[in-house]
C-alpha cells in the first residue's frame, strides 16, 4: 500500500571509519583557522625569496625568509635582520601588509571582502570570527564588518597623531612612511620597526610614547570589547542594557597590568636605564614598559642591559599577553583573571568564582587551568629546546636571554635581549614553531589535529579517585 522510501546513497563522507564514528570530508573551523595562517606564512616566505628589489643586498636565505614571514604574520616582530636598513620601501611594505593579514586574521579579512561584495560569509568563517559566548547578542556580520572599521580608524587616527609629532623632527614628507608603518605595526600588536633601535631614540618624546601605547592597547583590548563598549554607549541603538562580564573582566585587568607594573618599572629603571630623562618622561617610559609586552614588542630601552627584575617582570607580563579576539598573544587577560578569581574564591570557601555579582561557570575555570599548564608546557618545552639546539652542553650561560626569548616568540610579543640573529638553525625553528603556535592558539592547534586522527568515544569507563597532596 505504501511504498518504502529508497534509502539514500552513500557517500564517501557518511562511511564509517575504523573509529566507529562518521568522518566528514568538510574541514572544520580549527582546521580552517590554522591553515590560513600556514598558507599565508607559506605564501610570505616565498614572496621573500623571488622578489629581490625587497632588499637594499643580498636576499634572505631560506630559513630567515620563513622566521620573517612567520613573524611578521604572527604579529610577533622578532628579527633576524634590521628592517630598517636590509629592506627597501618596497620590502618594508611587504612586511606590513603581512602584518596586516596576521593581525586582523586571514578569515576576517576575506569574510570582510565578501561582505561587503554583498555576499554572505560561510556559517564556518562566522563561528571562527564570532566564538566567544559574547558574540551572540552581536550579529557575526556586523562584528567582520566593524573589525576592519575599528582598525582603519584607529590606524588612521594613529598614523595622523604620530606624524604630527615626528614631521617637525624629520621632515613632512620623511615622516609620512614611518608614521603609517608604526600605527599598523602598534595596532597589530607587532612590533616591527623602521629604527634600527626600535623607539630607543624616541625614549625622550612622551609624545610619541604615548600614542605608541594607546594603540598597542586598542590593538590588544578585543575587537568583541570595542564593539559592545559602543553598541552600549550608543543612544540612538541601546541594544545592550549592560556590559558582559567578558568586557569587564578585560577592562579591569589590562588596568591593573598597566598600572601596578608601572610603579614596579620605575623603582627598577628610575635611575638605570631611565637616567637622563626629564621626571615626565620616565613616567612616560615607565606605562610604555608595562604595556609593550601585552604583546607589541617595541623597546624604548635596551632589555640586554636592563636589570633582572625588569626582564622578569617583562617575561610574567609576555606570558599574560592581551585579550580574547585581538591582534594580541599571550595567555590572556580573561584567563589571568579567572585564574586569580578562583585562588581568591578557594581562600574565601567559596565553591565558585565570583565576579561583579555573577558566578563565573566550572566548565569555563577549567578550561582556564588546562589552557595554563598546556601554555606552560609548551613554553618550558620550548626553552629546553632552544637550549639543547643552540647551548647543547651548557657552555654558554645565556639561559635567561634564551628564556626571554622563547617566551616572547611564544606569547608573539617580538621583545629580544639582543641574541635572536644568534641562534642556529634549530634554535630558530624552534622560535618559528612557537610563534606559529603561540599565534593560532594551542587548543586551535589541538583541535584542528583531534578533528583528524583522534578517535572518537561514544563510552565511558568507570570513575576512582586519585589521591592528591
């Protein structure tokens, strides 16, 4: 009486693997995210080596082409040449737009594009954009379309601020390359400079510094903060009755790592490296030291002669780095937060974190835990490897430089005590592979290989106890 529906074909994609689960042919969006940035590190270094107008000598070898283009894409801004006297204009361009792509993030910046083509981005792009929990009051459309505003005026605003600084100095026409190639270089959180020393020479203009630091901090706050900040003071929309505690949880701590570590740097540095300066410009010195290594990489002083207590406190602000959803690396604020959210919690009796009156979920703590020992991990494997390729049996003493070293390639901070162009082969492969890492994030990593090779498990085995302490 009724026929039976034809069951549908198979496809290659529906088979069952060994696993026991369905594989899909489709990439996932970890997968997407992290090979983006291997495909543009791949296309940046090739770039580097076939154009030889990029330099002003010889061109880069294979092995420093690669360091430079995953540096310049990972918004690191470690160097292995200076990028003020072995590019030309043509080549220091090229790097900045690297910097560009990196910093706004390859699926950003093509979901912008066809948006404003008037096509829609894929369901995939928009997740990889808008992942966090804040987004979804936020339509993933608007927020594609908003970064690349955010980050055209705040680059804008920047270029223009620090070229009616530097022009007086230089020159109105010498000062229009520097100054559009240091905002996007701050913005992004990349620290690539066309100084040989960086903003040493700028060490005695407050001015400078401070423009410097607003857009390291624009650049590292998150483009989700900047969009609900304004979609909340906006009065003509009132589309957001209050601030997530996501954005305030960004907002006090990027305060209190700019503010406490400041007074820290001056007791250090007042009469160190900061001698010689008016009393205006070592406090000015002082909030840029604590906000460069949240994760921009630009130096007003010079770290190989800084004291140790400014290079470790230097290493512990790297680790932290800036916030979710922003040019910045790091840990992060938000889970620097958490992490002292659920100390100060366990020292009240408390069984949850509690933050301006909200709880903050067991899921998100423990996330924020695994997310430190993975970093912590993987930072300490970093540094044994750095040692054992380029110090294997110790002669040299420079651990802490090489330390210094891997947690800023890490954290895609780009601060150096002076020995990046030092290290071999193996010692810079492995800075390479931590600021690939450092850059995508390791969970993004772990997920876009899981997705792959992991087997999936539909049971669970029975629970016993493990003694702790």
């Amino acid at each position: 009486m009724f026929n039976k529906p034809k069951p549908k074909p198979r496809r290659r994609w529906d088979i069952p693997n060994v696993a026991g689960h369905r594989k899909s042919s489709r990439l996932s969006t970890a997968e997407i995210f992290v090979g983006s940035f291997l495909l543009l590190i791949v296309f940046g270094t090739i770039g580097l080596k076939v154009f030889p107008t990029f330099y002003t000598g010889d061109s880069l070898g294979w092995l420093d082409a690669f360091f430079t283009s995953t540096s310049a894409i990972c918004v690191t801004g470690l160097i292995v040449v200076d990028t003020a006297t072995y590019f030309t204009f043509a080549g220091q361009l090229y790097v900045l737009i690297l910097i560009q792509l990196g910093g706004l993030g390859m699926l950003t910046f093509a979901s912008v594009i066809i948006t404003a083509l008037g096509g829609r981005p894929s369901l995939r792009s928009e997740m990889a954009i808008a992942g966090t929990r804040e987004t979804r009051k936020i339509p993933a459309r608007k927020i594609m379309v908003d970064i690349l505003k955010f980050t055209l005026i705040c680059e804008a605003i920047g270029a223009t601020a620090l070229y009616l600084i530097w022009a007086p100095k230089i020159g109105w026409i010498e000062a229009i390359w520097p100054s559009i190639f240091h905002s996007v270089s701050a913005f992004c959180n990349a620290g690539f400079s066309t100084n040989t020393d960086s903003l040493m020479s700028h060490a005695n203009s407050s001015a400078t510094l401070l423009v410097i630091a607003c857009l390291i901090i624009a650049g590292g706050i998150g483009f989700i903060v900047m969009e609900e900040l304004a979609l909340y003071f906006n009065n003509r929309t009132q589309r957001l009755k209050r601030i997530s505690t996501h954005t305030k949880v960004v907002l006090i701590t990027t305060a209190i790592l700019v503010i406490l570590p400041c007074f820290c740097f001056a007791l250090f540095e007042w009469n160190r490296s900061l001698d010689g300066l008016s009393t205006a410009d070592k406090i000015t010195n002082s909030i840029f030291l604590s906000v460069t290594p949240r994760t921009a990489g630009f130096n007003a002083i010079d770290y190989g002669k800084a004291s140790d207590s400014t290079n470790l406190l230097t290493i512990l602000l790297m680790i932290v780095g800036g916030s979710p959803g922003s040019t910045a690396g790091g840990l992060k604020t938000t889970t620097f937060m958490l992490l002292l959210l659920l100390a100060w919690s366990r020292l009240r009796g408390l069984r949850v974190a509690i933050f301006f009156d909200r709880s903050i979920p067991d899921n998100t703590i423990q996330q924020a835990m695994g997310l430190f020992v993975i970093v912590s991990a993987l930072m300490t494997v970093g540094v044994f490897l750095t040692q054992l390729f380029d110090d294997p049996f110790g002669d040299d003493p420079r651990i802490f430089q090489r330390v210094f070293e891997v947690v800023s390639a890490f954290n895609t901070v780009g601060l150096s005590m002076g020995i990046t162009n030092q290290l071999n082969a193996g010692a810079k492969l492995t800075l390479i592979l931590m600021m690939f890492v450092g850059r995508v994030g390791p969970l993004a990593v772990y997920t876009a290989f899981e997705s792959r090779f992991t087997k999936r498990s539909d049971f669970r085995l029975a629970n016993e106890d493990v003694i702790i302490g």
